[in-house]
C-alpha cells in the first residue's frame, strides 16, 4: 500500500479514476451504466484497487449502478474499504455494497439517523457533508490513498474541494452522446478562467482504449 501522504495536509493521497467515451459521457443520459472499459483497463483498475487502502463513490452511483466496489477472486482480508457518499441515507438495505466481502463505510450528516446492516456510519456535518474532515478521520484511520470511482458530482466535489492529487481517465472508443449524460466532473464547474490545471504523467494504449494519467498542478 502506498504510505506517501499529501504534503501541503495530513490525508490521504486521492486517486480520481474512471472511464469516459470518445466524447467525453461517462454513462448514458439515462444514468444506465455502460461497459467502456477494455479487458485490459478492467486488468488495471482491478491492480489499482488493490494497491489503495480505500475506494470511494457517491450515492448515486449506489443507485445507479449497484457495485460491489471489490476486487474479484481475493479475500475479504485484501479488500479495501468501500466508502459511500451518501448525506440522505439514499444508499438501498439490498445494494451490494453492504454484501460481507468487505468493510464499508456509509458517510452521512449527523441529521440523518438511518442505520445499514453491513455497513459503519461516520456521521459528519450538519447538512451537508464535509470533505476536509471527512479526510481527516480516513487519515485518523490510516487510510493512505483512497480511489475516487465516481460518479461525476462526487468527483467535481474533491476538485472543487482541492483534494484529488492524481486523475486517471480511460478513453474508449465509443460515442454516447446527450448534453444530459453524466461526465467525469459535473457539478457546477469551476468559474470563469480558473480551471484546475493538470500536468500528464502518463499514457497508454489498453486495448481499443487509452489511458491518460494527471497530477493536479498546485498552485503556490
Ligand atoms: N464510467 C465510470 O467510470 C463511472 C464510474 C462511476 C459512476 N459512473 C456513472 O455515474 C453516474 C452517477 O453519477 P452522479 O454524478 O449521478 O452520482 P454520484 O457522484 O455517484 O453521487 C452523487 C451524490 O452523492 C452524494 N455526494 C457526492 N459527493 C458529495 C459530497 N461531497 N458531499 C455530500 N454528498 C455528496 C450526493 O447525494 P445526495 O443527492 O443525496 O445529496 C450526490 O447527489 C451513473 O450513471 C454511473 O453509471 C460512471
């Protein structure tokens, strides 16, 4: 497992990644999960899960897609943890998230009271759910590196928020289409001229695909 923390806060390194089409959706404009990973990038995240201490997702993407969130074939003991976004309590008794082949974590505000089988609850926030202290008790837990797999408003909230340090995206050869389809950073957007800026560290052809690997520019 990676140890090397962010340098400017204590907290865990933050990996967003996740696969978009040709023209940049990263599911159809009904929300309907599509497969835009080749074998090969599925190989890659598979590795990836398995290197970081803790995945991520919003609710949405609970309701959406139902993941297990594991990785294939090892034991529950090799898992991450799964960490789900969830302010409402939205997160179904039935998704497969709260299955036993790993740890989860549901975070939620203090205003809500539902409770999971399968799962811990970190209750954090009047309202709304804070990011910063959200990091600081995965950092208090030794959560190193924590995975950001989606969907789109979970993602625009930890660049919103400065927290991602790296951005992996696969490209697969398909398009989607549909100014409503999800893309990687929804959310409101960055205002103006003041994108968050990027430097490549990386690409590579997997398959009928390519993988193009970011580090957030921090601006001093
Ligand atoms: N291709 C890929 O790599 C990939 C990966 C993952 C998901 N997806 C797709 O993405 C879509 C889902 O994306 P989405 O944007 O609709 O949903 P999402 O990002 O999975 O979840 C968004 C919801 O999570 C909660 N949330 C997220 N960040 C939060 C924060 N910082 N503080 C408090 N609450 C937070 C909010 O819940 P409330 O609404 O209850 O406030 C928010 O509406 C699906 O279509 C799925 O198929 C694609």
């Amino acid at each position: 497992m990676t140890a090397r923390l962010n340098q400017w806060s204590m907290r865990p390194r933050v990996i967003v990644n996740c696969a978009m089409s040709a023209d940049g959706k990263i599911a159809s404009r009904e929300r309907k999960q599509l497969r835009i990973s080749s074998e090969e990038d599925m190989a890659r995240v598979k590795e990836l899960r398995l290197s970081v201490d803790a995945i991520l997702v919003g609710v949405g993407t609970i309701i959406a897609d139902d993941p297990h969130l594991t990785v294939k074939g090892r034991p529950k003991e090799e898992q991450p943890l799964r960490i789900v976004l969830d302010p409402n309590g939205r997160t179904p008794d039935d998704a497969r998230v709260l299955n036993d082949w790993a740890p989860t974590v549901i975070v939620t505000t203090i205003d809500c009271r539902k409770r999971w089988q399968g799962a811990n609850v970190l209750r954090t926030g009047e309202g709304r759910i804070g990011l910063r202290s959200v990091m600081a008790n995965l950092e208090a837990n030794n959560i190193k590196t924590l995975m950001v797999e989606g969907g789109g408003e979970t993602i625009w909230s930890f660049f919103e928020a400065g927290l991602v340090d790296e951005f992996r995206v696969y490209i697969g050869p398909m398009v989607i289409g549909g100014k409503d389809a999800p893309t990687p950073v929804d959310g409101a957007g960055f205002a103006g001229t003041s994108p968050t800026k990027l430097r490549m560290i990386g690409s590579e052809r997997l398959g009928e695909g390519v993988l193009l690997s970011y580090e957030v520019v921090r601006e001093s």
